[in-house]
C-alpha cells in the first residue's frame, strides 16, 4: 500500500507540472499573438491622424515620408525594408558602432596583428550586421508566403459577404497576425489616406519583395484596368500561391541531400582541425608560423568557401 500511495502522489505531481507548463505555454503564446495583432494598433494610439499614423510606420520601415525607398545604398535600403525590423536609425548606428569595437578588438587580441583587428572590425560591423538583416528578411519572406493564401481567402470571403475591396484589406489587416498583417494594414492606412487601391498595393509590393505578393498585386493591378470578377480572381491566385509553395516544398525535399553534403563537407575540415587541437595541442606548433602555412590555411578556407556558393547555386532551384 506504501509504493502504492507514493505512485499515486509522484503520478499527481508529474501531471500537476504537466498541467501549469501547458497552461503557461498557452499563456504566452496567446499573449505573443496578442502582442503582434496589436502592434500596428499601439502605434495608432501614439499618432492622431490617419496621415500620422501612415508617416509613423513608413518611417519604421526605413522608408521616407513618401513611401519610397533611400535613393542612397539603394541595396540596403531594400534589404531593411524587406527584413520588417523597426528602423532607428540612432540606434542602429550605435549597435554597429559597438559590434565593430567588440570584433575588432576581440579579434585584435586573439591574433595580435592589425590584421586581425581589421578583420574582427569587419566582421563585427558589416558582416554580421549584414547576415542578420538577410537572416530576418528571409525568415520574413517565408512567413508572408504561408500567410498570403489565408489573407487572400479572408478577402475573397468578404467581397462575397459584399463588403467593399478597401473594407475586406482592412479586416486582413486587423485579424492577422504579422508580417501580412502589417503590410495589408498599412495598405489599408494607405488607402485611408487617399491613394487608390492600385497603388496601395503596388507599394505593398515594393515592401515586400516577395514573387507572390507580386502575382497578387499585378491581379489587383489587371482587374482595375481591365474589369472582371475580382473574387474570381482572387480565388485563382490563393489556389496558384498554394500550389507555388506545395512546389517549393518538394523542390526543398529533393535538395536535401545537397544541402546536407554542403554541411557535412562544410563541417568536416573544422571538426578535424578541432579534434586534432585537443587531441594533440602542439601538432602544429612547429609549423604554425611558416607563412607557406598561414597562406595555404587562408586557401583551403576559401575554396571551402567557393564550394559552399556553387552547391549553395546548385541547389537554389526558385519557383
């Protein structure tokens, strides 16, 4: 009766834990939805104005007042505005300010050569910032591809229910959750604020950078200048992005392995290296500083580096 009872308390205890994780879990992934639903709201409550407010994201976007891209380091420009991160300019300077010191400095330190400290300057305050902005702009990407099926089925919905194209936007952009969420929001401030739907969404387009946003845009674009079913339409493009990704997504199967072979053959000389290190510290303590060494290792890493672009082309199959 004793392991009994002791089997029956550790039972109620693991399922009470069990219990307060998912309620916790379900807290604050409901909390997080919330929070992202409203982020467009919180910046209304800041503004007064539906001019303020399409000013206010524009310029968060890091577009100008106009709704344009920086006619300076256009590149860049686009790659900030496709990531979707809110643009301070003062504090993003002050970020790759302390990147730059810390690579370079960190760096610096390890090597003890100016090379070095150049190097970790570098890679502090261009590469990395660099990666991470084409980080978020692709994982940005991705999320408005799987999103853009449902706004459009969200308007097609209410075109049929026979709210007007500007009211159907708008409800994309008050019930979904971001990235779509925002853009068709801010088509819809846009709209609000005078510019036709065309050109609502021509910008959008240009914001997003994303070959189905494209497709919806010219749809929307075609159907104004020519007329038809928009609802039509409208179906026919959900149903074309769904089977774009569907696509994608056997084309990502059938490149695994090419994707792994990079990792591996990637990985391979570094795991070796670092075996070789702990293994036995001082393999390469003899040879180390030859130049003929130092030159050859900054070789093999480069054509590690090549190898890693050609397979990384080989792969890239775009639909």
């Amino acid at each position: 009766m004793e392991i009994d009872a002791k089997t029956i308390v550790m039972v109620m205890i693991g399922a009470a834990v069990f219990a307060l994780v998912q309620g916790l879990t379900g807290v604050l992934s409901v909390a997080t939805q919330k929070r992202k639903l409203n982020q467009r709201l919180r910046v209304g409550e800041k503004v007064e104005g539906v001019s303020a407010l399409v000013v206010e994201l524009r310029k968060q976007r890091g577009l100008t007042a106009s709704g344009s891209r920086s006619q300076s380091l256009r590149w860049l420009s686009s790659l900030i505005v496709a990531s979707g991160l809110p643009y301070d300019q003062r504090k993003w300077l002050m970020y790759v300010a302390a990147a730059t010191i810390v690579g370079g400095v960190g760096l610096g330190l390890l090597t003890r050569t100016p090379i070095g400290l150049a190097g970790g300057a570098l890679l502090g305050g261009v590469i990395v910032p660099l990666g991470f902005l084409k980080i978020k702009a692709g994982k940005r990407n991705t999320a408005l591809g799987h999103q853009l099926p449902q706004a459009l089925d969200i308007i097609v919905r209410s075109l049929e229910a026979g709210h007007p194209v500007p009211t159907a936007v708008t409800l994309v952009g008050r019930e979904m959750s971001d990235p779509i969420g925002t853009e068709f929001g801010m088509a819809a401030d846009e709209i609000a604020y005078g510019a036709t739907l065309e050109q609502a969404v021509e910008r959008m387009s240009e914001r997003c950078q994303h070959a189905d946003i494209d497709l919806f845009a010219a749809t929307v674009r075609l159907q104004e200048k020519t007329g038809g079913n928009l609802t039509g339409l409208l179906k026919l493009n959900a149903n074309t992005v769904r089977e774009r990704h569907k696509m994608r997504l056997k084309i990502k199967a059938a490149s695994s392995e090419g994707r792994a072979s990079a990792m591996i053959l990637t990985a391979a000389p570094f795991v070796a290296l670092g075996a070789i290190l702990v293994i036995s510290p001082k393999f390469y303590g003899d040879v180390i500083d030859e130049p003929v060494v130092r030159w050859s290792l900054a070789g093999l890493g480069f054509w590690v580096f090549l190898g890693n672009m050609i397979m990384r082309r080989m792969i890239d199959m775009r639909v």
